[in-house]
C-alpha cells in the first residue's frame, strides 16, 4: 500500500508537531482512493487536547465535525474520498506503532460499527525543525498488520524525501 501525503498535509503535521512539543498530539486521516492501494491524504485532523508525553487519546466528538465537513465536501462518494484511519505523534520514543498501538488499530477495524475494511495508524516524530520521520502501518480485519510506504507528492519529490531506511523501515521527509 501506498500513502501519498501532498505539501499541504506534511506543512499542517510539522505545525501540529512543533506546537504540540513534548506532548503527544494526533487525529484523524481521511483521503482519496487514486487507484488499487494508493490513497492520497486529502487532510488530517489535530486534537489540541488529549496527549501527554507519552499517551494519546484521541476524542471521537473532536474528529466528527472533521469527518462530517470532509464527506459534505466530497459529496459523500465513499468509494473514492473516505476515512483513512488514525495519526499520533511520539516525541520521546520511536516513529513506530507501539504494542497498544497495533492492539487499538486491530479493535478498530475488527470492529463491526466502524464497518471498515482497512485502517492506516501514522506515527510521526520531529526529527529537527523541518524533518518528520514517520512510519505508516496498515490494519485489516483479517490480515496482519503491514508496512504501508509513505510517498511525498511534490514537485521535486527527490528534495523532500528520502529513501525508506530498509532497517527501520522508517521514513525521513525533509522539507524545502
């Protein structure tokens, strides 16, 4: 899977990110189906509230003004402009999902309320001022959990991202 994040939403989660400081921040991805399993973040939502240094929890009544306003804006065609899944920062650990983090994703989608056949969770993390380093994972019902692959769309996509380190499996957006 391929999660395109376009300038727009890298430049509102290294604000989010420099604002929220030490304290963990996060929300809501929605976005567009482009084809097969590429999907463009189309916005992110940020929760002032919520995070301490090393917990976040993210308020659904925060976010469903967010979704409302994004599927009004998209005319409800859920097929190809709907909910991602779920972002958070980790300021003091690793851009990983930790072990709560997968068991909470994998009670999302297994949920049959939310009635979602996939989830993404992006962690990300400053890395210096103008530097993110993110991990995307994606969740299913019934599949393990998998690394998803971060794509900067820009101009020049060579200046505002590196490779995905193939240790880590993480990933350094740099931006110009």
């Amino acid at each position: 899977m391929k999660v395109v994040l376009p300038p727009t939403v890298v430049d509102q989660l290294l604000e989010a990110l420099h604002l929220a400081g030490r304290r963990e921040t996060g929300g809501v991805l929605v976005g567009e189906h482009l084809q097969d399993d590429t999907f463009r973040v189309a916005a992110l939502s940020v929760q002032p509230s919520g995070g301490s240094e090393h917990h976040f929890v993210r308020d659904p009544v925060h976010h469903a003004t967010f979704l409302a306003a994004f599927f009004d804006q998209t005319g409800h065609d859920y097929t190809r402009h709907n909910y991602l899944g779920e972002w958070h920062s980790h300021p003091s650990a690793p851009a990983v999902p930790s072990p709560t983090d997968c068991d909470t994703m994998d009670q999302l989608v297994r949920d049959p309320k939310v009635g979602v056949n996939f989830a993404v969770l992006m962690i990300a993390r400053l890395a210096s001022r103008k530097r993110i380093q993110m991990s995307i994972t994606a969740f299913s019902p019934n599949d393990a959990a998998i690394p998803a692959t971060p794509v900067a769309e820009a101009p020049n996509d060579e200046e505002r991202i590196a490779p995905v380190n193939r240790r880590t499996k993480r990933t350094w957006i740099r931006l110009v």
